[in-house]
C-alpha cells in the first residue's frame, strides 16, 4: 500500500515503471478535485487559487509533484471522497500537453475562452502526471496527462481543434503508452 506522500513523490516520470497504483491514486485525486470545482469560476488560465505553482522548481516533474501535494492537502482538508481502487467512473476526458511540440500562438487560448492560456497549458488542477517516453532510440517524447472535467470538455475541445501543431490532443486519441494502462481503470461518459 502507497502513502499520500508517495503518490506525489519525484521521479515517476517513465510510464513503464510507474505502477498502477501509483498512476490510480494520481488519477483519483486529480479527478476528484476538478469535479469538485465549481464549473468555470475555479478555473482559470492559472488554474484555481487553491492550488500554487512554485516558479523554482527543477522541471515538470518537480512542478507538478508539488502542485499534486498542494491538491492532496487542498482534498484533505475539504474532505473530498477519493476512490481508492478502480474502476472510476467519470463525466470527464483525459488529454495530453506536449510541450515540446509548443508554438506559443495563443489560437487555443482564445477559442476555449481561457482554459488553455497562452502557452497551451490546461489549468494546474487539471495535471495529473508528467512523463517522459523512448518510443525510438535516441529520441524522447515529454507530455503532460491531464483530466479535463465534464463541464470544461467544449471549451477543451475547441482550443483543440484549432492546435495547428497539435501539441494537445485528447489521451483516446493518441499512441502514448499511458494510454492503455488509463483506459484499463477508468470508464468515462
């Protein structure tokens, strides 16, 4: 069995040797908090007050670690419910942020009214876990697994429609090794 603090632990960034109760708990505590906001108030191109985000840090993965303890204490002290073993059922969709993929236009920040800003990035609340993949060698792909809540998928959706370099895509939608292991323990709709 994992602790709290485990879950959020640095250095869980290779999808392959993240084990599955480790990519649940992230999973469950994320979904869990973003079906907690209120829609569209909590949410900005920041994300919810709630949460912070440290501007040193040493990468994504340190960022999001620490953006997900914050949450996990933000979910303790609301006494949010969070599953603790699958299936998980949710109204939401998952999605992925390249962000090596990025050119910084801001298309999908203006079609999605503020869910992405600027730099293509969803809200913090929305970050579930940060990975880093080998799909040839010698090369690497970075990205970002995101839960974006069922009352935010249009807006989502539109601001990814209009990603020319396609840098945020829907997880259903993609060949990410995480993809499979998601879709094995949650059921959305």
């Amino acid at each position: 069995m994992t602790t709290s603090i485990e879950i959020w632990s640095r250095g869980r960034t290779t999808p392959a040797t993240l084990s599955d109760a480790f990519l649940f708990a992230r999973v469950a505590e994320t979904v869990a908090w973003c079906e907690s906001l209120a829609p569209m108030a909590a949410l900005g191109q920041r994300g919810s007050s709630a949460l912070r985000q440290n501007l040193l840090h040493d990468g994504p993965d340190a960022l999001l670690c620490s953006v997900g303890l914050d949450r996990q204490r933000q979910s303790h002290y609301r006494g949010l419910a969070v599953p603790t073993a699958p299936p998980l059922a949710t109204p939401g969709r998952f999605m992925l942020h390249f962000p090596d993929e990025n050119l910084t236009d801001g298309a999908a920040e203006v079609e999605s009214h503020g869910f992405f800003d600027v730099f293509n990035l969803p809200p913090v609340d929305t970050w579930v876990s940060f990975f880093t993949e080998q799909p040839r060698p010698r090369s690497s792909r970075r990205y970002l697994l995101c839960y974006v809540p069922g009352w935010a998928i249009e807006r989502a959706d539109a601001g990814i429609e209009v990603n020319p370099e396609e840098c945020i895509a829907w997880l259903d939608r993609s060949d990410v090794a995480v993809r499979r292991r998601v879709d094995a323990f949650v059921r959305t709709g």
